[in-house]
C-alpha cells in the first residue's frame, strides 16, 4: 500500500520518502503508545509539498482491521465501484481520507511545506505516528482526514485495553460447596462496570463530548474462564476497553476502574494506550479548518492518531467524509462525491494556512 502511495504521489508531484523504523521498544520514550498486533517490521510514507515558513501536516493511516466472521456481499479487498461508492475493508477508515488528503495538497497553490503523513499500526495503538513524530515533530498545526461527516473534531476521547482477573477455588462439581466459582465472583464486578459506564456518562464535563449520545463508552469484549464442565471454575479473566475521559490521564482511569472493582480483582493494562485530547475550538487552525468544511465543532468517543501530535504541543484536528458507522464493519464503503469534497477542503486548509 505504501510502495502505491509513493508512486501516485510522485506522479501528482509531490515528494516521497518512505522510511523503516525500529521495533526496539526499550528504545522509545515512556510515551510509547503500545501495541494490539505483534509485527516484525513498521513502515511509513511521508509526501511533501515544498516551501517556505511554519510547515503543516496532513495525517491519514493506512493499516485495517480484519474483515471479521459475518458475511459480505463483495470481496472485502475488491475496491470495486459501484452507485457513486467505493467498497472495501478501509475504504471510509481512512484510505478515502489519504487519497483526499494527497490530491488536495497535489492541487494546491505554491506556498508553505506541507507534509502528509501516512502512517501504519494506528488501529492498534499508533507505533506508526509515533515513530516518525519521534523523528520530526516541527510542524505548526496537523489535520487529520479521518471520518467525521465533515464536522471539525476538536475533542477525542481515549481509552485502554485492560485486562482483568479473578480468583476462585476448585473443586469436584458434586462437592461444589468446597470450591468458590470465580465466574461467580465475576457477576457482580459486571454489574458495577455498567453501573460505573452510567457514572462516566451522567455529568460530562467537556461541551464537546457531551453532545454525544455515549461519550465514554465501557465495553467487556473478553471472558475466559474454567476448564472443565465437571470443576468449580478457579479462574476468570475479563479484557475491558475503558474510556479515558477529556482531561483525565491513563493512571487516573485506571485507578478509577480498580476502585470500582475493588482490589481483590487484578488489573493489567494491555495493548494499545489511547490518551484522550483536545483542542481549544476558538484556535485559528481549529476555525480554518471548520469554515473550509462547513460543518460545526465536535467531539468522537474513538480514540486516534490525534492525541498523538496534541501531545506534542501541535494544534491538532480532524476532519472527513461521512461513514464512520461504516468503520470496522462488513460491507465497509466510502461516497466517491465525499472524497472530492474532502479534497476540495484539504486544498483550502493548505492555501489558507
């Protein structure tokens, strides 16, 4: 997919580099955003408009999810072209977003650097942004194509994978009034994971975020547990994606999680580190970007790349075609008329920076 990119992009006229990093992790900062998917390698692509002064950065990623076990109605890999869309696994999220992001700037008028970054591993925690913000984090402002139904996105929630366990007792299953079921034991700790998802959600305090209909969403995805049909279960282990709250950090998070579950169930963060992140809606980024869309400011309960340039100290935004609802599902598709608009807009952001 990069190796594409590289030779589309030099064919619109635009610079490309594309560059290994180094999987090292005792290597990176103590911001390393984690990882979901082990790989053996990690690639990215940047392509780059030349010019002079503050430079801008474009950001799109180009790993996918899997096409997962229902069924679709096309070849997921198909890319075909039919009634005004584009179908296939990471057409909306977000190769419709890189290829808009790339021929806007192609289209541009002469005028500052630009650099558009198309990076890997975001779905799973972000290496790919990380390493190359490692490498060069010079830019005055970032817009991230991602979908968003063309409203600016000033406000990501983050979240964590964290993994949970409970003890039991075994015993025989005729003599179960020895044992103690941690699947048992397990019931009521669910019962207060729902209850404290209605906490999260009952008083927001960021404008953004509040306007969703479920901001701070806590999903169990995971349950494993006993071994054999005839044995009290001595084991549970529960894997949780838990929000992370506007303005709050990992660590508190996951305290929060630990007191609501209490401290006889073990928690351990695992996979990719979502940080929430947010940018002030009144900066001249955040108002470029939204006039050159049309739409409003807004908030998402999906965590991206965004907190990683935010992190940085880059005012960071994001904005795409409609279709989020698409993401991550079967039969996934993007509007062809979107991915122009939302080229036409990248085009605008890049003149008018």
């Amino acid at each position: 997919m990069l190796e594409f990119l590289a030779e589309r992009g030099e064919a619109v006229g635009l610079r490309a580099e594309l560059r290994q990093y180094p999987l090292v992790r005792d290597k990176w900062s103590a911001d390393w955003p984690g990882q979901e998917v082990d790989r053996d390698e990690l690639w990215g692509l940047t392509l780059t408009r030349p010019g002079q002064g503050p430079r801008l950065a474009l950001c799109g990623h180009v790993d996918v999810v899997d096409v997962g076990m229902e069924a679709w109605n096309r070849d997921p890999f198909s890319g075909d072209v039919q009634d005004g869309f584009i179908h296939g696994r990471g057409s909306v999220d977000m190769k419709g977003g890189v290829v808009a992001a790339m021929h806007g700037l192609a289209a541009a008028a002469p005028g500052r650097e630009v650099v558009l970054h198309c990076v890997s591993s975001e779905e799973d925690g972000g290496q790919g942004c990380f390493a190359e913000l490692e490498r060069d984090s010079e830019y005055e402002a970032c817009l991230i194509t991602e979908p968003t139904g063309f409203e600016t996105v000033c406000a990501q929630g983050g979240s964590l994978t964290v993994v949970g366990e409970i003890q039991g007792v075994a015993a025989h299953a005729a003599e179960r009034l020895h044992g103690r079921s941690a699947i048992d034991a397990y019931i009521p700790v669910h019962a207060a994971l729902a209850d404290y998802e209605r906490m999260l959600n009952a008083d927001v305090a960021d404008e953004l975020m509040r306007e969703l209909e479920l901001p701070y969403p806590l999903v169990v995805g995971t349950l494993k547990a006993g071994m054999w049909a005839s044995t009290v279960p001595d084991h549970l282990e529960f894997s949780c994606r838990l929000p992370v709250r506007v303005g709050e950090s990992l660590e508190e998070a996951l305290a929060g999680l630990q007191r609501v579950v209490g401290p006889k169930v073990g928690l351990e963060v695992g996979g990719g580190k979502f940080e929430a992140a947010r940018t002030d809606t009144s900066h001249p980024f955040a108002q470029l970007v939204r006039e050159a869309a049309g739409g409003g400011f807004a908030g998402v309960p999906w965590g991206a790349d965004m907190r990683l340039w935010s992190a940085r100290g880059i005012p960071t935004v994001m904005c795409g075609t409609r279709g989020i609802e698409l993401a991550h599902a079967v039969d996934e598709r993007v509007r062809i008329d979107d991915v122009e608009r939302l080229a036409r807009v990248v085009r605008q952001v890049v003149e008018r920076f």
